[in-house]
C-alpha cells in the first residue's frame, strides 16, 4: 500500500471483508507494527510501534467501538488517563467540565448532557464524545472506523456534520466506511483496497459509485470498467 493524505480532506478507506483496511489503520495507529516499508508525517519518518508513539504524531484513532467508559460522564471521558488536577492533587472537575463544554461548543453545540454517563447518550452524541476526546489533545490525523455505523438518519447527519467541520479546521481524516453514500459525502478521495493490495486512490468527482464498486468488488480502474461489470454488480 502507498497512500498519502494532506490537511484539510477526507480519504475514504474501502473495501470488501479481507480487504486489509483494518490491518491498515492498526499499523498506522499503531495497534500492530508494521513489517516493512516506512511511514512518513509532514514528510519525515515516523517511527510507530504502539497507540502512544502515534498519537506523539498526532495520530488518533477512533474505532468503531468508541473505546468509551459507559458509566461515567463526558468530562471523564475526555481527560480519561491526562485528568485535570488542582493545586492539592485531586482531580479538578470543574477545570475538566468547562473545557469539555468549551469544546462540545465549537464541536457540536447541541451537545447538553455533560453530567449524564455516557451509556446514556444516543449514538451520534457518544461519538461527539470519542471524537472531542481525539481532537482536544492536538489531532492533526484523525483515523475514524466506521463512524456513522448503526446510526440513525439524524445522528447519521450530525456526525457528519462533525466531520466537515474538522476537515475545514485543517485535520486530515481517514474515513474507514462500507457505506458507499457516506464515503460519496464526505470524502475528497477514495483509496479501495482489495485482498491487502490498494487496486487505486481517486477523486471523487471524477468517478461513480459504480465505478468505485467495481474497483472494490472486480478490482478494476475506473477506465477498465465495462457496462457489463456495472450491469454485474446490480443483478
């Protein structure tokens, strides 16, 4: 695989089941080593062998799972493990709320359950949680695993939404997704990987959903696209 991605833009990671988008994104956060070949951050290597050298890049990961804390709050959450404390050593909670309340702010102003745990939080404001945790420690590369999965419509949107805003405050976001309409709204390209191998990055003005299917599914460029492999792919 040789893949790039610049501030400011989404590239979208696809592919069918053991296509290696997974195994990708854990070499870059940091969850497996990577065998060979080298990875670079603001053109320099970088040396990542565990989550805690990635995020020294600026690396953040936010899986599928979201990795949240069910029984406590927002703020916990946020500064889980790089709590907030006061002059005596105890944990600042107020210092931990305001910044979180701060951030939700700018993030996603409709966010109102601070003090609430988060199991209690709808999909879509459990992932405003995960994703305010990775932007408050100065993310510049945001890896997101399937963020809109088992929303619904609304939620769907809103994280959406969460994601445009950052791609406009200049992060750089891969976008890890098997639906083919987020990948069309929110990405600036599209890399389809197929049995560990990229098949190719492209734009996505420049090519259909068809098209992207069949790089995933037949493994072809666009321009080795037939009508009959996109009749193919509908039957």
């Amino acid at each position: 695989v040789s893949i790039d991605l610049f501030p400011g833009e989404v590239v979208a990671l696809v592919g069918g089941k053991g296509a290696g988008n997974t195994t990708l994104i854990k070499t870059l956060s940091g969850a497996h080593k990577a065998d060979s070949g080298e990875i670079l951050v603001n053109g320099e290597p970088a040396s990542i062998s565990n989550p805690r050298d990635a995020r020294g890049y600026g690396v953040e990961t936010i899986y599928q799972t979201l990795a949240l804390a069910d029984n406590i709050d927002a703020p916990s959450n946020i500064f889980l493990g790089r709590e907030l404390r006061t002059r005596l050593g105890t944990l600042d909670d107020t210092a931990m709320e305001s910044t979180t309340r701060e951030l939700m702010g700018r993030l996603n102003p409709r966010f109102k359950n601070f003090r609430a745990p988060v199991q209690s939080l709808s999909g879509g404001q459990r992932q405003s949680v995960a994703i305010a945790r990775a932007v408050h420690f100065n993310a510049k590369i945001l890896i997101m695993d399937e963020p809109t999965a088992a929303l619904g419509p609304a939620e769907t949107e809103e994280v959406r939404q969460l994601i445009r805003q950052l791609r406009e405050e200049g992060l750089g976001i891969f976008l890890i997704s098997h639906d083919i309409h987020d990948v069309f709204d929110l990405a600036d390209r599209i890399s389809v990987m197929l049995q560990g191998t990229l098949v190719g990055t492209v734009n996505k003005v420049d090519v259909t959903q068809d098209e992207v299917l069949a790089m995933i599914i037949a493994g072809k460029h666009p321009e080795e696209v037939t009508q009959t492999d996109i009749n193919g792919l509908h039957r």
